[in-house]
C-alpha cells in the first residue's frame, strides 16, 4: 500500500524549512539520499508511531512584493491540493493573522483535503496561547501551536497528521490490480505513450479520478488483465523560472512513484539521459519500486549497428545505481515496441513478489562464501551464520552475523550478484538487512 503525501504550505519566514528539517531529520527517520537524487531536499520518508508517510515541502517562497507572495502562495497551494493527501499550513503567531493567510486558507477549505492548521513560533504557551485564538477565524478548524525552533507541540502536531491517514487506508488496500506510473522529465512523451496505448487496446474500462487526488489513473485492460496507468504529465502552468518547474515535477514524480507498484521512466533518445532523469531514476529506486526504463522517440534516431549498445552503455553508467532494470527502446508516434512495455511490466511484478525459501537461499550463501571469503578486520572475521527473506516488493533479505561492522557494502554486493545470477530479479532493486547474533546465541 502506497504512503500517505503530507505537504507543508506557508509565507516567507514562518518556519517552515525549520519544521520540515526538524520532522525530517531530527523527530523522524528519514532514509539515506540515494546518488543523484535531489541536492535540495524536496522530500523526506518519515514515521511517527505506527504511520509510515512521504513528507513534501512544497518550495520556498521569495520575499519580494506583496502581490507576488499571495501569487506563489497560492500556486503552492495547488501543487499541495493536487498531490497531498494531508496538507500541514504553518502560519506565525508573532506577525499575526495576515490578508494572505486568509485567502490561502481559503482555497484550502474549498478543496476538501484534510488541513492541519499549524501556528508556529510558540516558545512559551502561557504567554502566546492568546495570540493563537485568533487564528480560529481561518475557519479551517483548530489551530496546534508549536514551536519547530525549540522542538515544542511536534508531538501533538503529528498526532493531528496521522489522525487523517485512516481515511485514506481503504483506497488501494483491495486493489491488485498492477499499477504503473509513467514517469520522466516534462515533454518526453509520457502522455503520448498512454494515449497510444488506449489506441492500440482500443478497451479503455473507466476513467477514475485519483483516489485520493487530482492525478487521473487510466485503466487499459490487455489479455484480460487490468492495468492502471498513472501519469505524471501536465505540469499545469509554464513556469518562468526553471528550478520551480523542476520542483514540481519532482513533488509529482515523487506522489505517483509512492502510489505505483512499477515506475516507467522514460527519456527522451532525441536528448539523451540527464542528470534530471537520474534524479528522478533515483526516487524509485530509494522506494524499492520495480522499475523498467522507456527510450522513447527512438524513431527519430539516426541509427547504425552499434547505436544501441552506444545508448545502453550511457544509460547505464549515469544510472549506475540500478543496474537492474530493463531498458527498452520504443516509439509512442508510430508505436513501436510499445505492446512489449505490457510482457516488461509482467515480468517486473513477478520479480517483485518473487520469495525464495530460507533452504534454497542458504545454498546460494554457502556456494557465494566458499568462492570469496568474507571480509575480516584486525585478524576478527566475518561470519554469516544464516540468510532469509522477510519481504517482497521489494524483496528483502535478513543477513545474521556475528559483527554488523564486517559486513561491508562491497560483500553485500557480491552476495546481491550471487542471487540474481541465481534468481534474475530483473527490474526490481533488493534490500538486504544486517542483524547481529552472538556465537553463544
């Protein structure tokens, strides 16, 4: 089941980068950024109790004139209304109640998205409590006080969060139904390659309004099975200044990427692979979604024997960190080779369920340490004593030694290519877990 979106929408100088850092870094795990993925942190995975959910902050806002605030408040209030399932509105009780405010808590009331209203810079609540009434008049129910600077109210502000999650558990829960996002940098064909899919099946079986947003999943029925395709395109206004556009694509590749069993990413042959293409490459790959990359415009090539391998190569070594998934050249224009994208997808979620027993695996562990010896330190040597999955999509494997420290990320590897020369697993990345466990044990 995907995470819940949580989006944080606020002015200049409410806090709100010292909130996100705080639920990001300091109150709640958040995992290790993934090569090439995103400099400036957009997004976090966060949990708080029981409730696992993607935290988005939905960008900066530039001080400039008053006018031009409210403009950019309000498109960040878009982008969290169409991509958010839970959208946190910070404000400042020490600059008070402002006109903006109001007319941004506005357009949140009017979207029917759960809002929690979020009153920060409360460093003594006897002495601000007063101050925070006054924001009842937004009309978008209780305000919560905190302070992100002194790590005040944080609690009770995550309660009133995942107070809101229970709406949304049912949505996906009874769907099996394979679900694929298309995802990639703005004008590569991602909507061209799901129109011409409709074309080719000519069996469209509803359109359905995001479940829990504005995102429109199509759902394509092939040999019988169904298929719902979320698409990512539509950035819905050119942006003038490029980081801002590049931003939101990313908060939607990020909100489709966490809703989607498998992630086409699809670059443009005309282009080449980008540093863009990697950074989102490296969302679904951080989310451990089974991933198959689509060359699209390979029409428009100039082609000779070697042109493939060429490309592969490139690809390859800009996406190092997923050696795994299958690249595969097509055109949405004349269709070429899109038919093909269905058996890729099939293959990808097999792989992605696939779960070996602890027996077979052990034999592998055995065969994989007789050939090259486990790493040692200081004449102490690694010992791995057993190994099992625990999980599939993506599949994870629990790895019991007798010291974490000797288990280096270089024999994790070797063991990885060791199961897949085994097993495949094409398309899929895999975790593995280290625990440790004493001889005496």
């Amino acid at each position: 089941m995907s995470k819940p979106i949580v989006a944080i929408v606020g002015r200049p100088n409410v806090g709100k980068s010292t909130l996100f850092n705080v639920l990001a870094g300091e109150m709640i795990s958040i995992v290790k950024d993934t090569p090439g993925v995103t400099r400036d942190r957009i997004y976090a995975d966060c949990t708080w109790l029981n409730s696992r959910f993607t935290l988005i902050d939905t960008g900066g806002i530039e001080p400039d004139t008053k006018d031009i605030i409210l403009s950019q408040m309000r498109e960040q209030a878009e982008i969290a209304i169409s991509t958010a399932d839970v959208i946190i509105f910070i404000t400042d009780v020490r600059q008070g109640l402002v006109d903006s405010d109001a007319k941004v808590a506005d357009m949140l009331r009017r979207s029917g998205k759960p809002v929690v209203l979020v009153v920060n810079k409360v460093d003594s609540f006897a002495k601000f409590m007063p101050d925070v009434y006054e924001f009842y008049n937004l009309g978008i129910g209780d305000p919560v006080p905190v302070s992100a600077a002194s790590r005040l109210g944080i609690g009770d502000l995550l309660d009133e969060v995942v107070k809101h999650f229970d709406e949304q558990e049912g949505d996906d829960e009874d769907d099996d139904r394979p679900r694929v996002a298309i995802v990639g940098k703005p004008n590569v064909g991602k909507s061209s390659i799901i129109n011409k899919l409709l074309g080719e099946n000519r069996v469209i079986v509803s359109d359905i309004a995001g479940t829990t947003r504005d995102a429109i999943d199509t759902v394509i029925k092939r040999n019988g099975t169904e298929y719902v395709f979320i698409d990512t395109a539509g950035l819905r206004r050119k942006s003038k200044i490029k980081e801002e556009l590049e931003r939101y694509s990313i908060i939607r590749t990020v909100t489709a990427v966490e809703r989607a069993d498998v992630v086409v990413l699809v670059i443009d042959a005309t282009e080449g692979v980008t540093e863009q293409d990697a950074k989102i490459a490296g969302i679904a790959h951080e989310r451990g979604k089974g991933i198959i990359i689509a060359v699209n415009k390979w029409d428009a090539i100039e082609k000779n024997n070697k042109t493939v391998n060429e490309f592969s190569a490139k690809i390859r070594e800009i996406l190092s960190f997923m050696p795994y998934a299958d690249i595969i050249y097509i055109s949405a224009l004349s269709g070429q080779r899109l038919p093909k994208l269905f058996d890729h997808i099939d293959v990808v979620i097999e792989n992605q369920n696939l779960r070996i027993s602890t027996g077979v695996l052990n034999e592998i562990l055995m065969e994989a340490v007789a050939m090259q010896q486990p790493p040692s330190d200081k004449g102490h040597r690694l010992k791995i004593y057993y190994m099992t999955q625990v999980a599939v999509k993506p599949p994870t494997f629990v790895l019991f030694v007798n010291d974490k420290e000797l288990m280096h990320f270089s024999y994790t590897r070797y063991l990885e290519n060791k199961i897949r020369e085994a097993f495949g697993f094409g398309g899929t990345s895999l975790r593995f877990i280290t625990r440790e466990r004493k001889d005496k044990e």
